[in-house]
C-alpha cells in the first residue's frame, strides 16, 4: 500500500486567508508543469520518465477518486513538476466536484477541449470518473508523441479527431451513445484506425493501457486503480521495491530517472 500510494500527495495547502472579502489560499511553489516540461524535450523519448509521471498521475488521481472527487480538468498545464525528485503533483481543482450515487447532473462545459472525454462533447450531465481517465490517457499519449493525441479547435473537429482514431461510434460499440443530446446520426463513419500506429514509440503494454483508457463507453473504461496494476508498471514497481519503502516515505523520487 505504501508503495501504491507514495505519489498521492497533492499541492501542499500552506494558508487560507481572507481579506477584502476574497479568500485566498496559499499553496508550495513549483515553477514547472508537465507542459513547460515536455516543452524543454526532457520527456519526448524518455519511457522511464513518462512510466514515473503516469504512476503519480494515477496514484494522485486514485487517491481523489477513492474519496468522491472528481478532478474536471486534467491537462498538463494542471500538472505540476518538482525536477529535483521527479514528482509531479495534481493541481487547480478549481472544477472539481464531490459526486454521489446517484451520478449528479454537471454542466459538460468542462475540461479544456483536447482533454475532453466523448460522452461530455457529446452533451452528457451524468458522468463521473472516467471522464478523467479519458483525459489521462489523452496526456500519455502526448508524452509519448511530444504532441497532442485530438488537438481539435471545436467541439466538432474535437469529435471529429477522436472518431478518425476510434471510429465514429454507434449502439454496436456504445450503448446508448445515440441518446445523448449532441450525437446526430449524419456524423461521418469513420472506422478505427490501428492505436499503437498513432503511438509508435510505445510497447505493447503501454498500447494496451492506453486502448484501455479511451475507451468509448464510460463504464469499460479502466480505473485508476485497476491501472496501477496494469503490467505497463511492472518494471517500476519492481524497482520501486527494490529502492526500498523508506524512499516513498520520505517523499522523494521514485526512482533515478535520466533524461
């Protein structure tokens, strides 16, 4: 357990201040995200760096989702990175949301776009955790590509770009996708195209993976947890318990990683 959770810390909330009728609150200072970071090209290439960031992604996320919180926004501009230790932090929950059983309606005017989970473009107000496993699997494949997976510059083309990977999707491979209240059935057909072609510096088990995060049915899509159990971390986990527990607990990287 100390070993799944080790990079579930969030941004460390230091004071809450209110003044002028405004609260602010006061969080540590890290002056790099995962963007600026993939910028410098220290992650394009780089597997064992992106394996690290993924499991304190899903670690973090993981943690949220096993306390009813939805994030809403993941994008590597709400990742943020301290090189020293190789850590990377979940940031601006500014939308995020508790949820309940039943899932609550929400407004689907969330997530910046290239992140966004199909059943919200396509007009959904009941949906839960898998829209931010959609949007991790949407930031994985970019570090692995040093690009955006679906850089669309509407909704449509947004649409659009997932169905050309994926396929334009119907009842066959989406129950109950025809009801939602943006889906139109003159959408062109497109069928699906090879996942591992449009990441070809990934393995096998991370295709995998990732097949298993964009997944068009909400309900199929993996889970946080479930990912960390994926065999894409098996040689992670292997040296992360290797290294020892004391290291996790203490806060620092998980491992040595070289760029």
């Amino acid at each position: 357990m100390a070993c799944r959770y080790a990079a579930r810390k969030p941004c460390r909330l230091y004071d809450v201040l209110y003044s002028d009728r405004r609260l602010y609150l006061v969080f540590e200072y890290l002056d790099l995200d995962l963007k600026k970071e993939m910028d410098s090209q220290r992650v394009k290439g780089n597997m064992g760096l992106i394996k690290v960031y993924m499991w304190q992604m899903l670690s973090g996320l993981a943690f949220c989702h096993s306390r009813r919180i939805l994030h809403r926004d993941l994008k590597p501009q709400n990742l943020l990175i301290d090189r020293s230790r190789n850590q990377l932090k979940l940031a601006d929950f500014g939308l995020a949301r508790a949820f309940g059983i039943p899932v609550r309606a929400y407004t689907h005017e969330v997530v910046t776009l290239w992140y966004r989970a199909p059943e919200i473009l396509l007009g959904s107000k009941t949906y839960s955790t898998p829209v931010d496993i959609w949007s991790v699997g949407c930031i994985f494949a970019e570090m692995v590509n040093n690009k955006p997976l679906f850089p669309g510059d509407s909704e449509i083309d947004q649409l659009y770009k997932i169905f050309q990977l994926l396929g334009t999707p119907d009842e066959t491979v989406w129950s109950g996708c025809s009801a939602l209240p943006d889906y139109k059935d003159t959408f062109p057909k497109w069928r699906p195209q090879n996942l591992a072609a449009a990441v070809p510096a990934l393995g096998p088990h991370g295709v995998d993976l990732l097949s298993r995060m964009l997944v068009y049915t909400p309900q199929h899509r993996i889970t946080a947890s479930a990912a960390l159990d994926h065999p894409f971390f098996d040689d992670l986990k292997s040296q992360m318990r290797s290294s020892g527990a004391q290291q996790a607990q203490q806060g620092g990287g998980l491992l040595a990683v070289h760029s």
